[in-house]
C-alpha cells in the first residue's frame, strides 16, 4: 500500500524521517504561515494521515472530504482544535503529545510566573529605554515567594509538574481538578483539594492548567476574578478561553489583582483590545513547549502514531479509543 501524509506546519525533522520510513508521500506546508481553512481542506483530501496544529481547526466538514484519513495526529497535548466526536464517527484516530512536553510546559509557567512577580519585562524596557539611571530601594519592587499558596487548577500532568517545582520555595497548594484526588500532590505536597471558591480567595499565584471544553470555557470569569486576592497573580499556560479575556483586562486595568502571566488567548493569536497596553501582564506567544528537546520528542510520537495506525495497530496516544476497531 502507499501511504500519504501532509504535515500543516514544518516540524522538527526527528518525525519526518521516521514517516519516510513507511510513508511514500510526505509533503509539509511550504509556507512559513499557518494554512487557510480552505488550503487545509484541500491538503487533506486523499491523504491518510495528517498531523495538525492546535491552531488547525479540524472539523467534521474537513473528515468528510478527506475521505482516506485514518487519523489525525494532533501535534500538542490538547486537541479541542479537533471535532473528536466526529472523528470518532468516521472511525478516524485522534492523537495527541502527552508527557513528553509537561516539564517545558510546567517551566514555561513558572518562567511567567517569575517574570511578572519580579517585573523583568518592566525592567527589560526600562533598561533597553536607557532609562536605568542607577540602584534605587524602590524602583520596580515585587513579591516573594516563598510561603505563599499555591493554587492549581487542573492538576493533571502539567499541572502536577508545575506543583512540584514549588517545593523550592516551600509553598502552600491547593488544587482543583475535573479527575480523581492527586495523591502525589496529596503526598509529596500534603496538598488540599478544595473548591474554586476557596482556590480563588487563598492563592497567591493562581495556575491555570484545565483542558479547553464547555466546562472549562471562561471558568475565570468576572466573579472568580473579583474572588482573588488584589495581590494575587493568575498564570496561563493551558487555553485561553479558560479565561474570559475582556473581564481580565478590565480587572488588570483596576489593578484588582497584582498581575498576570499569559502564553495563551482566547482567539490566538489575536490579544483583547486593552491587554497589550497593561504592565502589569506578562505575554507570551504560546511558548509552553517550545524547547528544541520537546518539540523533537513530539514530533517522533506524532510520526509513531501515524506509523501504527496505518499498520493497523492501537497508537500510544490515541485520545478516542473507539475509533479503533
Ligand atoms: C500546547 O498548547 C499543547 O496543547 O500542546
Ligand atoms: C494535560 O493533558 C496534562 O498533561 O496535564
């Protein structure tokens, strides 16, 4: 049999050479862009495998007419990019890169989370600005760390990762989750689970690490936001629309809470009118698992997970199980 496979955006060569190996045709978009919806739609058609970025919407429309696909390896751990329920219907696998970017996403909020409470941008401009006229006892003054509490929502993987690393400065957590009680957080941390209620009103840094569904979409909205603490900061590294954007702006604008920390936007990449002009937000372009390291183990488990299925075996990271019959 030959096999055809399109890869939406160019990736790291690890995972191209592994489909080589089996696939006749591999073809990556030639642009240095992301494809139209109508350039996506025509990639797709005739090819059994794709791998898509979370900024791909893959829709039942598109699996329709790309009537050869078996399976669409999303090239990121969260898919609600992806019509899973429809993949699902045509028997095409839905894939995804679990584990191998929870410590470079874990870091990349804790990166934020040092850059807005120790106000390194601000002082990264002051400094470029030729502004930096010498030490002053109160020029651009943060917060500390050590002792404060910890809140994390969504203590899956990632969000287990970003909790460990708060042992360093011997923090206080507390955790929400959709799944059942973390016992390593539990353990190791001696970390509670509570409700958002009492998340939002005792945590000092607020980390958000929920997926993206009709239960999470503006899970912070207005109300939860005015629960914080005005000294409070609140780190996304997870989606956007987890938080509904315009009431953070307006939160940040009134300085309700101390600060925010984003690597990811309600409508990526496009910024709510506002947030850009704030200081008191740190914004990152969607770099939670850009490490060379990272980007190079998700792009061999994307490519072994088209490899299996198009030898008719179950992938590692299938994230519909009853598509594969
Ligand atoms: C990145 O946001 C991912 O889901 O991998
Ligand atoms: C989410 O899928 C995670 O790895 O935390």
């Amino acid at each position: 049999m030959t096999f055809s496979v399109f890869i939406t955006r160019k990736i790291p060569e690890e995972g191209v050479k592994i489909l080589k190996t089996v696939c006749q045709k591999v073809e990556v978009n030639p642009h240095d862009r992301l494809l139209t919806y109508d350039e996506l739609l025509k990639e797709a058609k005739g090819r059994d495998a794709i791998i898509t970025m979370l900024s791909d919407r893959i829709d039942a429309r598109l699996m329709q007419e790309a009537a050869n696909l078996k399976i669409v390896a999303n090239y990121a751990v969260g898919y609600d990019n992806i019509d899973v329920k429809a993949a699902t219907a045509k028997g095409i696998v839905v894939t995804n890169t679990p584990g191998v970017l929870t410590d470079s996403t874990a870091d990349m909020a804790w990166a934020l989370l040092f850059s807005i409470t120790r106000r390194i941008v601000e002082g990264d401009k002051l400094s470029r600005a030729g502004k930096f006229t010498g030490w002053a006892p109160m020029m651009l003054l943060g917060g500390d760390l050590v002792g404060k509490t910890l809140g994390i929502i969504g203590a899956g993987r990632i969000g287990t990762a970003m909790a460990m690393r708060s042992r360093g400065w011997n923090m206080r957590v507390l955790y929400m989750t959709q799944q059942s009680r973390n016992a390593v957080l539990e353990e190791m941390l001696g970390a509670q689970r509570v409700n958002l209620e009492m998340l939002l009103r005792q945590s000092d840094f607020i980390s958000l690490h929920a997926p993206l569904s009709e239960k999470t979409r503006h899970l912070i909205g207005a109300k939860e936001l005015s629960l914080m603490k005005r000294t409070a900061y609140l780190i996304n590294t997870g989606r956007g629309a987890v938080i509904d954007e315009a009431a953070l702006v307006h939160t940040l604008r009134n300085k309700q809470i101390a600060g925010a920390g984003l690597d990811v936007y309600e409508e990526e990449p496009k910024l709510k009118p506002g947030l850009a002009e704030l200081d008191n937000v740190v914004l990152a372009p969607h770099l939670g698992s850009a490490t060379n390291e990272t980007r190079a183990k998700m792009a061999v488990m994307a490519a072994e997970n088209i490899v299996a299925v198009l030898h008719n075996q179950r992938p590692n990271n299938c994230v519909n199980p009853e598509a594969h019959t």
